[in-house]
C-alpha cells in the first residue's frame, strides 16, 4: 500500500487498502501508513516492511540502504523477507501497468 501511495497509483491504492483490511490492518493503520515513522500504530516489523516499501518505490538513483536491509534482518526470516521482496517488486509492476493504463480506482481489469 505504501508504494502505491508514492507511485501514484490508484487502483493499486485502492486494491491494497482493501486486502490490508481482509488482512487484519486497523483503519488507524490504514489512515496513517504514509506518516508511519511517526504513527504509533506499526510494530517495529511492520516499520521495517514499510521502509523496504519506501526504498524500493525510490530505486531508481540508489540501492535500499543498508540500515534498511538490516532492520528486515532483525525481524524477518529468509522466507519472509523472499515474501516482502516479491511482494514490493510485484506492487511496482502492478502500479506501473495501472498508471500506464490510467485504471481508476474501484475497477477491475477487462
């Protein structure tokens, strides 16, 4: 949900805040995901996740930093780092097709 606020992208946004409900996320989570460093809301797992988010969405002139990658290391085994690597690469190819399509929220591919 977090790329897809800072890729802009919509329907991607929209998608993800439901599925973060389904998921068991809180509306003060989903309220304030893009202010998560100072929410209080996030476990300091799901802080490391968004972080990952965050500097991934921003790839694209530097690395994920490595306080990032050892932050994952502290609360995220190999597989569940594999999960959120995929998971965040995924999101990107998702919010680059929808924003290349200009799909608007609450719709669905035909």
């Amino acid at each position: 949900m977090r790329r897809s606020q800072i890729n802009g992208g919509s329907a991607c946004l929209y998608a993800d805040a439901a599925e973060a409900r389904k998921a068991g996320a809180t509306d003060d989570q989903l309220t304030t995901v893009a202010a998560w460093r100072d929410a209080p809301f996030f476990t300091d797992a799901e802080r490391a996740a968004l972080a990952l988010a965050e500097a991934a969405a921003r790839i694209s002139d530097r690395p994920v930093p490595d306080a990032v990658w050892d932050d994952l290391l502290k609360h995220y085994d190999d597989r569940q780092r594999a999960v959120l690597i995929l998971w965040t690469a995924t999101s990107a190819l998702f919010n680059t097709i929808n924003n290349i399509i200009q799909e608007p929220a609450g719709t669905t591919w035909t």
